[in-house]
C-alpha cells in the first residue's frame, strides 16, 4: 500500500469511530508504526479554566499510541495501558499528538507519544505518554470475556 | 459543608468544564478523597466495535482521579499524571469510575481508580487507574509556564 | 496444595533469584493472587540520606506483583510492566511489599501493590504501583527474542 | 563546571549510595538533563532464568532517571514516580541505562529512559521508563513526612 492509500486507510478507521468524530479528531499523518493525531481547541473540548481538558489530551494519547502500535504491528490490536505526564496547560487552536512504536514483537508494540499545543506562539510540548498495544486476542485481557 | 452541600459544589465545578457536559459526565457521589463520576454509553462515546472508546474511559479516570485528590486536599489542583491499565472491552449502559485518595501530602495525592461498566449482567471492572493530583502553581509543572 | 506448602514453594522460587538473594528478600505471605514481601533494611539497601534506595522499594513493587500474578494466574509469568509513585522516605528497620491481583485473565494479571516501611512508629505507607504480569510467551514481549 | 568535573561530581554523588555500590553502578556520562548509567551483569544480579532481574533493570531506570532530572534542575531531588515497560528478557555482559529531561520545569522535570543489554551480538533495548523528577521539599511527597 503506497502512502496516501496507508493514510486514507487511516482516516477510514478513525471514521468509524463515533467519540473520535464526537472531538472531532483528524488523522494528519500516518506510515508503520508512526502517526499523527489532532484536533482542534473548540470550547466543548475544554475545562474551567479554557485549557483543553485532560480527558481530550488523553483521548489522544491512547488513540495515537493504538495507531502507531496497530500499524507497527499490522494485526488487530487493543490499548493494553498506558501512561501520561502533563507537563504544561493544553492552551492554543490545536492539539497535535505525535506517536510512534519504540519496541515492537510478535504480541505487542510499546510506544511513546507527544502531545503539543499549537498556538501564535508556535508548539509548546504539553503531556508525554508511554504505553502498550497488544495484539487483539492475544495476550490482551481488554480482549477477554474472562469474568474477575 | 454537610455531604449534600459538597455534592453540590462537586456538581457545579463538573458543570463549568464545557469538555464534561459534552461527555454527559455526572458525579453521582463526593466527599473529601472520594468520588463517583459516572457517563451514559451513548453511541457516540464508543469506538468501532461498539464498546467504549478508550478516551471516554480515559476522561473518567482522569476526572475522578482529579475530584478524589482535590477533595483531599481542599486546595486547587491538577492532575499531574497517571496510568491506565484497560481489563475488559467496556460493554454496557452505563460507565462508573470509582476513585479515592491512597496518600495525601501537603503538596499531592496519589490516587487510584477502577471504572465499571454497568449492564443487565450488573457492573464489571473494565480498567484500573493510578496518578498524581499536585498542588495547583505547586509541584506542578502543568501549571507552570516556563518553557522546555 | 495447602497453604504451608504454597508458601514453601514460594520461598524456594524466590531462593532461585540470586538477586533476591543479595537484598535479603523474604516472603511472609503467599496465596493465589496475594503476596507479603520483605527485607531488612541493611545499610546496603540504602542511599546517601539513609533512607532505602528508590532501587530497593522498586525491586519489592515488581517482585512482589509478579509473585501476586503468578499464582494468581498459576502459569509461568513475566512482568510486563508497572508504575511507582513514592510517597515517603522509606526510614526504618524493614520494609513490606503487600501486593494482590486486581484483575485476572486468561492472559495477564493486574495487580497492585503498597510498600511499608516499618519501624519503632508502626508501619508507614512508603509507595504505591500497579503493573501488568503477562503469561509467558504468549502475549510477553519480555519473552520473545524478535528484535526492535 | 567543565565537563569533565561535573560527570567526577556525579561519580562521587553515586559512590555515596551504598546500594548502587551494592549493584555494582557506574556512571559512563553525565551532562545536565543527561546520564548513562551501568552495570556489570554478574550473577549476583540475576533471576532464576539466568536474565537481569526486573529488579535491577528497574533500579538502573530509577537512578538514571534522577540523575537526567537532578542535572537538568540543578537542584535538590527527589524521584516522584515512574513507569517502566520491559520488552525483552536483559540478557548480555552489562546493562546500560541512557535518560534525558524530556520537559523542565521550576518543579520538576519529566524524563525517558531506556535500558539495553550489551553482549556480543551488540545492544538491544530491553526496557523503557518515563518517570517524574520532583524538587525536593517542593511538590514533592516523597519528601513530606506528613502522614497518610
């Protein structure tokens, strides 16, 4: 698959997920094991103090981390978990989530991402992450039915 | 504050995060270092298989991790980080995330979470969260403005 | 296998660990899903303010959730992941890891784990962390030998 | 402080933590916000499998990302909390933990490391952490003695 088709193909998973349309989440870049994430700084998307809510900041982290794990991967896949440090108030027009796969095996691919505000004043980095995607089904209890 | 005053105060603070309301979020309990937020799974708070999206289940960790330290504290906070661990695909009606304050300083809480999803066959675990709630302008570097 | 020979098979797993050995570890407690481990803290296990090496209360959170996985799980494990948040010095005569499996799959466990420290003033919550034990070999990326 | 004198700084700074003599760590290079830290794989530093314990990977996580935040801050620190994922069994003659401040701020700094195994057949990453440097008595609950 040439590039533009990966990214379409992309764009049509991100499409077909409703709370992905619901923030409106854009696909800007997408090749193996690397993506590109974003969405615009619309008022429903903030907190109290008009910074992007922590829920929308982290709503890119776990969905950059799954693109760049899922096609580092290839297979289907789930978010097994990851981890998040704010480092800064999400304040500008946008928000940009860099991810990409720093280990990848056969089960599962651990990635890190980063998530800048984009304003006037250029990209300030606001929360970093850390996590892991699993092969669906295997190796994934999020994939289970297995009851506690 | 008697618990039915702090409820309310809890309620007002999620009614002015504009990111909340467009999630449907509703705290169904609170007091000092406790707290139950909890979301209708409409469709569009799921992704593509029909389950919660992860950055649904993400915002209540986030959130209900933040109402648990902030009450703790009864300072201004932010959420600092946290990590997530998904266990089950969350399937139902209805999310609860349930969250406490595990140790309190004068500078932090670290708190952790456990979120459900309610259905006809009653509530299953469906993640686990842990994280840091930080004094606001404090030990916090989200709310610093220095830059990297 | 009842509870004394649970234990004792615990023990001489843990006596296999040649570092477990050179920290001194011992096992208090040990069911399915549930561990107790500790050590004395000598002046090795310690750094420049006297208090334990954050090493030290690292070692007891992923030795002691992998013994919560394991026999949670009864299949052979690797620890996949965990976090820590420290909470306070780590000061006395001994230090306790209590963990216990949150959540159980076909897959992995999901444990948590708090360490004490104990000493003349009762014991002390010291840390707090929670992390992934995976079966081994099947969806453990820590077991498989393919390359980055 | 030339480059030279500031890695000697940090060399007498780990030469005073007993557990690090324990394990045997050596610090290879120090710069601010940067460090690579060491050990030799003896056998003393082993699991049952004849790999690294999870324990020592972890410490060398632990250590070195302090030393990243510690030189990046310049001040008095405390570690706050971390997250590691293992990828691959650390199997080889030594291990070679490299950190970087990945974000300062006045209060903390939020730092990446990854740990390799050296052996013949070169390096390979086995594990990755990202973690929470705080200043000490600032923000900083590891440093509070106020009780839970």
């Amino acid at each position: 698959m040439d590039a533009v088709a990966f990214l379409a193909m992309g764009r049509e998973v991100l499409a077909r997920q409703p709370f992905s349309r619901h923030v409106g989440a854009e696909l800007l870049a997408l090749e193996p094991g690397r993506c590109e994430l974003s969405v615009a700084l619309t008022d429903e998307l903030k907190q109290q103090d008009g910074f992007a809510h922590g829920g929308v900041v982290s709503y890119l982290a776990d969905n950059a981390l799954t693109f760049a794990g899922g096609t580092a991967m290839q297979v289907p896949v789930v978010t097994s978990e990851y981890k998040i440090n704010y480092v800064r108030p999400a304040i500008g027009e946008r928000l940009v989530a860099r991810a990409h796969a720093a280990h990848v095996s056969r089960s599962q691919a651990v990635c890190q991402c980063e998530i800048y505000a984009l304003s006037g004043e250029g990209e300030k980095l606001c929360a970093i992450a850390q996590g892991t995607i699993a092969r669906k089904g295997d190796g994934s209890a999020a994939a289970d039915q297995s009851s506690p």
